[in-house]
C-alpha cells in the first residue's frame, strides 16, 4: 500500500490533480491493490482531466472488484503452455516461466487476475506437463553458447571435409557470435552510458515561471568525461547507522553489478551526514559485508570528505539567492508545508544569511535555533520542492570528523552534489527516491554542476519480515531477537550467521531482475535460491535431532565396523567417502518409528524392516523399554541382517538416517540444534502500523538439545560456518556458539518438498 500511495504522490496526471484525494482513498480502503489498476486508474484520470468523475466508468478502468476465477485461469494457462511446448520439453525447469506468465496476463480476460494465483496456477501445470523434476533439472542451466558453438564448429568442420568454400568463408569468430544468444542481462531496463547527454528533468513552477528543462552542457560534459575516461562509475551510498539487511544485497547487486558489467568502477560511499546515529561498528561492518558478498569498490569515501566543498557550495547558493537561514521548528515547517506556505524567514536579506550561517558554523547559534534552507517553490504539487533543509546544528562529534564542526548536511543537500563531484555516470536508488529528482537536479543546476543520469528501481518486499532500519533496531535494542546476526533477521550477517552463502544471495538478486515493477517477494523464493546452491556445495552428513534407542540383538555386545558414507551421494564427481562407526547400539529419529504399521509408510514399525543409510537393513523386533508417565518407547529392538547386502537383495524402501556410538559403550557426540521458522506470523507485519510486533511469532526458534552426530561431523563443532546436508533433515551450518565438545547448528534450511516424508513417513 506504502509504494501505491507513493507511486500517486510522485506520478499523477498533472492534469487531474484535483482527484488525488479520491484514488488515495480507493488504495487505503483496499479497493486497489496493484501497480496496474493504479496505471489504469492513471489512464482514466488523465482523460476527464478535471471532470466530474463517472464512478462506474473509473471502477471499469481500474479493475476495481474484478475477480478473476480459477476456472479462467485454468484454460489461458493451459494455452499458453501448449504454445510453447517445445520450448519446454527443451529447456524443462530451466524455462524463464516470467516470459510465459507475461502471455497469460496478456491473454484476453486475464488483465485483472490475481498475479499470484496465475503464478501458482502455471507452475502447477507446467509440473504436471514436465513430470517430476530430474537431477539435471536440479543443476545449472546448460550453456546455449558453448553449444552453439560446438554446433557450428561441428558444421564448419564437416563442411570443410567436403570442400565447401562457402560454408568455409562463412565460419570463424563473427559468424559464431551472430549465431549466439545474448547472455541474461538484468541490466536490461537500466538507462545506457550515453544517456548522461540527455534532458534529465523538467520542474514544473507553481507561480505561473516556464517549466526549467535542466540537462548537461556541453562544457560539463567535456570536464565530466575527461575525468572519467567515458567509464562507467556508479556508488553503493549506505548510511552508517545500523546493518544492512537483503535489500541491500539488491542495491549492490544493482551499483557494483552495473559498473561490473560495463567495466566501470563503483565507489562504496559513506554517507555520514548524522553523527548521532552513526558509529565505527557499523562502518566497519558495512565494509566485512561488501567484501562478503563479492563486491570490490573501486574507492571508499565518505560524505564527511567533502564537508568543506559541501559548506562552500552552501556560502554560494546563499549568495546566489537559493537559500537562507530559518528559524521555524520541525514542527512548524510541517505546519506550513500541509498549508502550503513560505517561512518567514524566506525572503530575508542575502547578507543576513550568511552572516547567520557562519555563526551557525562557529556554534554561536543553539541546536534546533536555526537551520540552513534551500529556496525551492513553497507551492509546487512536488513535496520535496518545498524549501528543503540543507543543513543544520549538531553538537556531536562526528566519528570521521571529530568536533570540527557542528552543522551538518541533510542527504537531500549532500547526496546529489557529492554525485557530481565525484563524476557518478549512474546514481541508481529506490523508486520512493522518484519524487526527489526535481530537487536533485534543481540543486544541481543552480550551482552549475554536472548531473548524473538517475534512475530508481523497486526495492525489495519480502514477506514474513520486515526491513525497516527502524524496525530492525527496534527489535534488536528491545531483545526480541538476539543481536544484528540473529539468523532469523534478513540482515545480511544473519543470513551469514545461518549459514546462507552469498553465491545464493546474489543469484536472487540476480534472478529479481532491474525494474520499476513493485511487487513482495515471497520467502520461500529466497529458500528456493539458498537450496540450490547448497544442494551443490553442502556435503551431506548424518546425524539425529531427537534420538530413540536401539539395541541390536544380532550384534554382539563389542561389535565395531566402519561403514562408509558419500559426501555426495549420486554424483560422478564425488570426491569420496568417510567412515562411519556402527556397534550394537544406534539411534534414529524418535518420529521414524510408530507403534502401527499403514500404507505409505515407510519409516520403522514392529516386525517391519528398514534399511540404515550407507549400512543394512533392520527388523524392530520389539520396544524394550518406555518412559513410566507418558508410555512412549525410550528404547527399542532389532536384529541387522547383513547378509542380504552381500547377497545383493533389493533393500527395503524405507532409508532412515541414524548415529552409532563411536565405540562400543561410547555414546554419540551430542549438539544443540536451532531450528529457524518465520519471524512474523503474517505476510506483511508492517501493515499493522504500531501493533507490528504483536505479529511476531513465538516459535520462529526451536532449540533442540541432546541431538546427536556422527564422529566426522562432531569434528568439525570449531569449524565455524561450515555447512552441511544433515541427510533427511536440512541444511546445517556450525554457528559461531559452537566449540569443541559443545557443537551448536543453526538449520538454514528445509530440504525440498519432494524430498521430506520419503524415509519416515507419508508425503
């Protein structure tokens, strides 16, 4: 709701302003809830102009009580997955389903269903079309360039060996490279390099002036071009004054991924306009975190390295008549803002204000007495032309700075003007950023500066979370989770503290794309990308959460023999196994066994066989022992049989994963186990206003004690952040709790869907 009702502010039809207020009450009573009926809504509002609004025809444009049932979507899906048949028998799971979802909603009827429910709708049948996914289907795409190129070399070859000049002369580097397709691009909706030439805005005055078309001239551009050598230069700007969380993962994704992709550079800029809530740690964390995630900055700067070029640049726009010194408070300014009207302080003279200004800087002027304003137009329809704060007094010293000033710049002062001198091509930010460029290039023109070319793109929505510094900070200062790192937050060191690798958090951003599209990301896409790329890196283990006893009555009472386990199970290119110890006694998860024996399932019952992962299979033979208040089984029986796998029998089908003791008489190394769920219970806690926190869900933490692992896992408990498949159970990494004797796992994730149940119980 927050980015539609900031989409109206930035972007309505000048024409129609008089029914902002109307469709802002459509989009808080819910009655418009996408990015496309406000489009249409945009459409319809544009046409009557300032007309009286015919509500059935508005309700028509805007979709608005339009529900799409399934049985619809059923029969355009079904068409558009048998148009493109043999694109999905070729390329299977790899398929781009976007580019498919996209001729559903364009299918006749289909303009207004529920996004969600075409998405779930087409997944479902193109499963169903494929069949059950394969092991290739689990891998990385295949490489179309190097096949076509093994095609056309082939061609070419067998072309040659017939003595066919034509097809000769037609081979070689330019005709392979016409053959090729491009490469995914998801830089496909940014503004190219030579777009800094171009009109970058035009404002709009309220007091009858002709609009300011403000672009580069071509002396700006000589200067700007020299200085960057025609590279691309983007910059990463985080503010020091918490952790950064994912979305910020797609923010540098998108700065170091676009400089990256144009052999640019991308500074990591500071901006530490705000002593009071900056600190080194967060600096320094900012830093581990680019670097964690693969980034290298072409320069790190800081705004506090430009005070004095910012404070000068101040003195002129004073002097030039664009600024002055106001002595309103926060709350007043707010006051005459909603009633659109100047300070009074806005016309005062020119040498006053410089005068006020520089006692403002020698700290002659108390805190919140003055502060330094830009002279925009009180009654532009755009807020942020409304003579915004340029800089004000703070008497805390700066972790850069120290205590050598006491006024400081806002973001709105600083962000654009260090853009320039730092010759950004691209200054790329958020799309709630969209109603500020009329400022930032009126700034900017004013002082004669060059001007980056800006462009804003949807932040990242994920459900179940929230992203907000404020919120994060909240929960952190407030206990309600254990610090920055807690691995239930979506900061970038809780992820890593689970376990998340940042290959995984890169193909996200990657696979989200650049554009201007709002939407909520579901949680469980970001597993979907953590799985992955952990089904290819995370080498599988066993071990037990909560463990039942078993006695082997067959064995004798110092059997001890190694059996061997896979690191990866199934692959050719598995690197080996390791040992794992089996003696009379082992253990299996307490919910694999039942009492009752049903179809469909295949874990352990009385009289019923299983086979043990990588050993034989067992028979229970009956519960020897069981707890004397609830009655549960503590400790079973069974008798191992051996001899069927050297016989080579076909082995039962349910595979359980199990813990020996590493010696006869020894038990298993135990671990404490922290198993991760949701933070918050609902979609979007935020929406709750004030009451977000009563969101938060109880059991987004199970700590499980008194589980148990295999000796070749229980070694590395000092090995922090190594990750594994504990095998039937999820994807483990050793926290930074853990020690020698005392191992901590967090679980980054749950194992596919298709593979939970099999072993132990129905699907």
């Amino acid at each position: 709701m927050g980015a539609l009702l900031n989409t109206v502010a930035s972007k309505f039809p000048n024409n129609a302003i008089v029914h902002r207020k109307f469709l802002l009450d459509y989009i808080t009573s819910e009655k418009i809830k996408s990015n496309l009926q406000v489009e249409g809504a945009h459409e319809y509002l544009a046409d009557i102009a300032a007309e009286p609004i015919n509500i059935q025809n508005f309700e028509q444009a805007a979709g608005v009580g339009v529900v799409v049932p399934v049985e619809d979507i059923l029969p355009a899906v079904a068409g558009v997955i048998a148009a493109n048949e043999e694109k999905l028998r070729e390329e299977r799971y790899h398929t781009n389903l976007n580019i498919l979802l996209a001729q559903v909603r364009s299918a006749a009827g289909m303009k207004w269903a529920d996004p969600m429910l075409v998405k779930a709708t087409l997944e479902e049948q193109v499963e169903a079309f494929l069949g059950p996914k394969t092991e290739a289907d689990m891998g990385p795409p295949p490489d179309k360039k190097k096949k076509k190129k093994a095609e056309k070399k082939k061609e070419d070859g067998a072309a040659n060996a017939n003595g066919d000049a034509t097809s000769k002369s037609a081979s070689g580097p330019q005709a392979v490279a016409a053959a090729d397709e491009p490469p995914a691009d998801p830089f496909t909706f940014l503004p190219r390099p030579e777009d800094n030439n171009k009109v970058h805005t035009t404002v709009n005055w309220s007091d009858g002036r002709p609009p300011l078309h403000i672009s580069n001239i071509p002396e700006q551009l000589e200067r700007h071009l020299a200085a960057t050598q025609g590279k691309v230069i983007t910059r990463f700007p985080p503010e020091p004054n918490g952790y950064l969380h994912i979305g910020h993962a797609k923010a540098m994704f998108i700065d170091f991924g676009m400089a990256r992709r144009y052999n640019g550079g991308c500074y990591l800029r500071f901006d530490d306009t705000n002593p009071e809530a900056e600190k080194q740690e967060y600096i320094d964390h900012i830093q581990e975190i680019v670097s964690w995630l693969g980034w290298s900055p072409f320069k790190i700067t800081y705004s506090s390295d430009y005070f004095q070029e910012l404070y000068e640049l101040a003195v002129k726009l004073i002097e030039t008549g664009n600024a002055y010194v106001c002595h309103q408070s926060g709350d007043e300014i707010k006051e005459y803002r909603e009633q659109r009207k100047g300070s009074p302080w806005r016309d005062r003279p020119i040498e006053e204000s410089l005068k006020l200004f520089d006692d403002m800087k020698k700290g002659l002027v108390e805190e919140g007495a003055a502060v330094l304003r830009m002279k925009g137009d009180p009654n532009n329809e755009n807020y942020n032309m409304f003579d915004l704060i340029a800089y004000r007094i703070k008497f805390t010293p700066h972790p850069k700075a120290g205590d050598e000033w006491c006024i400081y710049p806002s973001y709105d002062f600083t962000h654009c003007i260090v853009d320039s001198l730092e010759d950004i091509t691209h200054s790329m930010c958020t799309l709630e950023f969209e109603s500020r460029r009329a400022s930032y290039f009126w700034l900017l023109h004013v002082l004669e500066m060059y001007k980056p070319v800006v462009w804003e793109y949807s932040r990242l929505n994920i459900t179940n979370t929230v992203l907000s510094k404020r919120k994060l900070l909240k929960l952190v200062q407030d206990e309600f989770v254990s610090g920055w790192d807690d691995p239930r937050l979506l900061t970038l060191s809780g992820l890593r503290r689970r376990g998340v690798r940042p290959e995984a958090i890169n193909a996200f951003c990657k696979d989200m794309g650049v554009t201007r599209s709002e939407g909520e990301m579901p949680l469980h896409r970001l597993d979907y990308f953590i799985r992955t790329d952990l089904e290819e890196a995370a080498a599988r283990r066993l071990a037990v959460l909560r463990p039942l006893r078993i006695v082997i009555t067959n064995l004798p009472e110092d059997h001890y023999e190694e059996v061997e386990g896979k690191h990866f199970p199934g692959k050719s290119d598995d690197d080996g196994g390791y040992k794992l110890p089996l003696t009379r006694v082992v253990y299996i998860e307490t919910t694999d066994f039942r009492e009752e024996d049903e179809k469909g399932y295949y874990g352990l019952a009385p009289n019923k066989a299983v086979m043990l992962r990588y050993a034989y299979p067992i028979t229970c033979t009956g519960v020897s022992r069981r707890d004397g208040v609830t009655g549960q089984p503590l400790e079973l029986t069974a008798e191992c049989d051996r001899e069927s796998v050297a016989a080579g029998k076909k082995p039962p089908k349910g595979v359980l994963n199990w813990v020996s003791q590493s010696k006869p008489g020894v038990e298993p190394e135990q671990f404490e186990a922290r198993l991760y769920g949701m933070l918050f219970n609902s979609p979007n806690p935020s929406g709750l206003g004030d009451k977000w926190l009563s969101d938060l869900n109880p059991d987004s933490l199970e700590v499980v004690r008194g589980a148990m692992a295999s000796p070749v896992l229980a070694a590395d408990a000092g090995n922090h952040g190594a990750k594994f498949q504990l095998e039937r159970l999820g994807y483990f990494a050793v926290d930074t709790d853990s020690q020698t004797g005392g191992m901590v796992m967090n679980r980054i994730c749950t194992l596919k869907d298709s593979f939970v149940g099999k072993a132990g119980g129905k699907k």
